[in-house]
C-alpha cells in the first residue's frame, strides 16, 4: 500500500487544484510520489493553473543567458506570489531553463507549458510578463549582469570596429563594467541623441523656469548647466563612471580603452529590469 498522509494529499491539492479524491487516487497510483503524482495529473488534464492566475505575482526574480559565443542573450522576469518561492531552488532552476530557451530562438507562447507545469510544481501563480533577445550585429558582444538577490538584471550589446578587439580581456572587461554601471546608474538611454526633442525641450522649459528672476544674461547659462546634469543623470555615456568614483564619465572611459586598444567601441543597446517595475511606454 502507497505510504502518503492526508498532509501529502492536501498540499498535492494545494499545488495542482484537483480535487481530493483525485489527488488521492494520484498518489496511490504513485505510490506516494508528489512529484509523479502532479505529472500523472497533468496528463489527465486535471491540474487547473488557471485557478491560480488571478493571485498577485509582486515577487520574483530576474533571470538571464547568454549562448556560447556572447553573440545572443536574453533577459526575463519571471514573477511568483512570495519572496520564499522566488528564493527557491526549484523556481530558479524553472527560471534558468526559460532563459535558456528564449535565449534559443524560444517565444513566451513556447514556454506557455513550462509555466503551466511550474504553478501545478510549485503551487503558486507563476507569470512570465516580458524577456528581451539581443543578437549581435557585426562585431560585438553580448553580455549580462544580475545583482545579487536578483531583483535586477542588465542585457547590454557593445559593439567594436575589428574582430580581434571583441577577443581582448580589456574589452570583456569594459563590457562587464558597463553592465555594472547600467544597474547602479539606471539610465534611461544610452546617450543624449536618443532623448526625443520634445522631451529635451520640456527639460529646457522647467530649468528656465526654476531661474527666470536671474539676469538675463546668466539664464542661458544656468538652463544649459542644469540640461548637462540632467544628461548625467538619464544618458548611460554620460554617467560618472562608478568604478573611478564618478571622477571620469563613461564616455571618457570607453574612449581611453578604444584608443588603447586601436579600435572603435560603441554600447549599441541596453536593457535594466527590475522585479515588479512597469515598463516604459
């Protein structure tokens, strides 16, 4: 006779939202195995994910791959209902394997099955609302960061002039430290050429008119002084460069190690998630 407790039926039933008696017949013909039992539930079409995707999702994780190569990458959020699941072996191990197949060519209909055997798993509402791919184009590389409790993770693509640059360890280097400073700086764009005119014309018309009492003369000056730190704060190139203590900008450090290296280096595109934030329209 199959060894399993009322407790065992009632968390299978937790976990999957059968009914009683069909998580207990899952379990007899288990032979108590939880796990088995939740796939044999499966199969017969009984476990109802749907039951739980109204619950709440504020908690999860940050999750990214990037392919042999560095050439293509990925970046995911995936949410859950609690912090103790979020930090579960079990649910980061599902997280892992999503990344590694958007990462592979993969859409979120195509781990829809994933996610649906994850809640039956793990017993809460799991949600898969936004991943971004980058695939190099010419030469560069691909690269990605999560920070440690991995409620932000960083997808950058840096580009190079010549082949042989993307190859040096001063370039992987760089790379790494431009990912580290996308999640300390949360910049919003890589640099001031990306800001829409109108947004950079509505900046100009607050900062003049924070100082319209000044001398005329002095208020040009003043709104373009107030424009540049505004571009310090928004524009990724324009950040003070955090491993030098914000004493050179990122624009000056990429210089410096383009023209060590006799090369041309450009941060092409980026992306910062952060768990539970609303996107940018």
């Amino acid at each position: 006779m199959a060894e399993f407790t009322s407790g065992d039926v009632g968390k299978l039933r937790e976990m999957t939202g059968a009914g009683l008696m069909d998580c207990k017949k899952a379990l007899t013909e288990t032979k108590g195995n939880r796990d088995a039992a939740v796939d044999l539930l499966r199969k017969r079409g009984i476990v109802s994910a749907a039951k739980k995707a109204s619950r709440v999702t504020k908690e999860g994780l940050i999750a990214q791959n990037i392919q042999p190569g560095a050439k293509v990458g990925v970046l995911v959020e995936i949410n859950c209902e609690t912090d103790f699941v979020a930090r579960n072996e079990t649910f980061r191990a599902f997280a892992d394997e999503i990344s590694r197949k958007l990462a592979g060519g993969a859409g979120l209909a195509d781990v829809e099955a994933d996610r649906v055997g994850a809640v039956a798993k793990i017993g809460e509402n799991i949600q898969v609302p936004r991943f971004i791919r980058y695939e190099v184009t010419g030469n560069g590389m691909i690269a990605a960061y999560i920070h440690t409790g991995s409620k932000v993770g960083v997808l950058v693509e840096v580009g190079a002039g010549k082949e042989q640059t993307v190859a040096h360890d001063d370039f992987k280097q760089l790379v790494r430290d431009i990912t580290l400073q996308i999640a300390a700086g949360n910049p919003a764009v890589v640099s001031r050429d990306s800001i829409p005119a109108a947004v950079i014309a509505k900046e100009r018309e607050i900062a003049a008119e924070q100082v319209k009492n000044k001398p005329p003369q002095a208020i040009a000056k003043i709104v373009e002084g107030k424009l540049e730190k505004y571009y310090a704060s928004c524009c990724l190139v324009d950040q003070g460069f955090v491993k030098r203590n914000s004493e050179v900008s990122v624009k000056e450090h990429l210089g410096s190690i383009a023209k060590q290296l006799g090369d041309e280096i450009l941060i092409r595109r980026f992306a910062r998630f952060q768990v539970g934030e609303t996107p940018a329209a």
